[in-house]
C-alpha cells in the first residue's frame, strides 16, 4: 500500500512532457504554420504554382488545390496528417520518399472531375518525433513543385460581390472572407478519433464548403461532406436533386472511429440557390442536426433561418 502511494505521488511529481518547439518543426520542414485553437500546429500548401480550370473556371488556390499538413500533439511527441495536392507525375515520387521515410499514405483521389490539368491528393499520416515527421515530410514535398515559401499577408481582402448574408441564412451558419474564396468549416457533433487520439476539425475532420465567386451573384462551390455510412446516399440524392455533382466519394484515414466517408462536390450558379441545396444536404445528416440543436442559440457563429 505504501509502495502503491509512493508509486502515485512520484509519477505526480514528474515534470510534464514539454510541447513540441513548433518553430524547429518550421525550420525542419521549410515552411511556417498557425497554432491553431484546439492547439494543432497547421502548415497550409497551396499549389499556387498551377493554373488549373474546370469548366471554363480558373480556380483559386484557396478554393480547390489547398494542401496542408497538421501536427496534434502527443506529450512531446505528435501525430501528423496531411492532404498533398499532387500533379499526375509527381504522385509516384512523392509517395516512394514518404513510404521510406515512415510516413504512411492512407489515400490518393481526385477532388474535382474534368479539371485541367488534373491533380490529385494525397492523405498522409505519421506519429512520432516532430522534427523526424517535419524532416520526412519536407523531403517528400521536395519531389514536387509545391511552393514552400511563407506567404506574405495580403494588403486588403479581395470583395465578396454574391450576398454573402443570404448564403450565410441558407446555411445556418456565418462563413469567412479568405483571399477572395467565401468558405465555412462545419465539425460534426461527435468526437472523431484515430488510434485513440481525438482528430479535431483542423485536422481535416470536419465539413468544408467553398465559394468562388465567378460573375454577379454567382458562383462556383467545392469542398467535401464528412459523412457516416448512413448519411452517404442521402446526401447524395439531396446534392444531386438541388443541382450539385458529386465529384468523388472516398476515405481519408485508415482507423478513425466512427468511419468516415469523404463526399467532394461542385457546380457552378447562383450562390444563395447553391447554398440552399447546401442546406438540403447538410439537413440529411444526424451530425448536423445535433449540433443545430446544441449551439442554436449562438447568434454570433450561427444565423438560423
């Protein structure tokens, strides 16, 4: 008994694991990132080196080809996962050099279709020292043309010229201005995990929705539903019947809990219609509606209609 409580009173006079230097894993990897608020160090990776359009639309960076990487931390250690966006050659080198490096690739997929030219996206995963994971990935990243400078901030955020309050009421929710691109992140209710690690929204766990404007009130839409089994084809439908293709379907991790599918969408037209179909399909989901009911109240992040 007296060795149990010796045992117990050493362990709570243990110093804490000291937090990962997040300015060595910058320097290691190449690349600045943001703490975010749940405390995940995130690195964004725009491919803002190619051009790519999709139906007669240029896409922004920061609308479809916004890669990133994300470091949750684990004591003095970190788990890291990541979506690379990827030109066609550039998908096998990169994969090889991340696989010898101990970095595991947990999928590879489009996002869009008809997009020229096409890229691809690769999901990555690691666990361990930062600065080893930082250095694994730098030399993956290496293999391909994505830029790794810091970006420098912009003077004045670009105009939004669609109703952006109108999108905001269809919704549910009030999106943000980000270099030109309208966008909402949207958690699911539930706790999402990965080996028994909580996978918070910044590390690619939740729904995001983007606008680009394209002309007057239009505009063009992407991102991904994040999806439970039973919510896939009712989603589906909604999208499908409120004008919004569904561009892919897919996983992103390899042993999250509860499982996740990942649905990728676009369609170009008015952006208060667009968002109303939005709504139609985010209404099909049980995740939705339960967080609806719990944060309703909130009229500053939600504007209910």
């Amino acid at each position: 008994m007296i060795g149990a409580m010796a045992t117990a009173m050493s362990a709570l006079l243990q110093p804490a694991a000291a937090a990962p230097d997040w300015q060595m894993v910058a320097k290691t990897f190449g690349k600045s990132g943001t703490e975010m608020p749940d405390g995940v160090y995130r690195v964004g990776l725009p491919r803002t080196d190619l051009k790519v359009s999709l139906d007669g639309v240029a896409l922004k960076p920061g609308f479809a080809l916004g890669g990133w990487v994300a470091f949750e931390p684990m004591g003095n250690q970190a788990m890291v996962m990541g979506d690379i966006v990827l030109t066609q050659d550039e998908v096998n080198p990169v994969m090889k050099k991340l696989e010898e490096s101990g970095i595991e690739i947990t999928a590879l997929h489009n996002h869009l279709l008809r997009s020229q030219p096409m890229t691809l996206y690769m999901h990555v995963f690691g666990e361990g020292d930062t600065v080893a994971l930082a250095t694994a990935l730098h030399a993956g990243l290496a293999l391909s043309k994505t830029p790794m400078e810091n970006a420098t901030p912009a003077a004045a955020q670009p105009q939004i010229p669609f109703d952006t309050a109108a999108v905001d009421k269809a919704i549910g929710r009030k999106g943000k201005a980000n270099g030109g691109i309208y966008q909402f992140t949207i958690p699911r209710a539930e706790t999402i995990t990965d080996g028994g690690m909580a996978i918070p929204a910044s590390m690619g766990s939740a729904i995001g929705i983007n606008f680009q404007p394209t002309g007057g009130d239009k505009a063009a839409i992407t991102g991904d539903f994040v999806l439970i089994a039973s919510e896939v084809n009712p989603v589906l439908r909604a999208l499908r019947d409120n004008g919004i293709e569904v561009a892919a379907l897919h996983s992103h991790m390899l042993n999250e809990q509860p499982r996740l599918f990942f649905m990728h969408f676009w369609a170009n037209d008015d952006a208060a219609k667009l968002a109303r179909g939005l709504r139609a399909a985010l209404d099909k989901m049980k995740s939705f509606k339960q967080l609806a009911r719990g944060i309703a109240g909130s009229r500053e992040q939600f504007v209910w209609s």
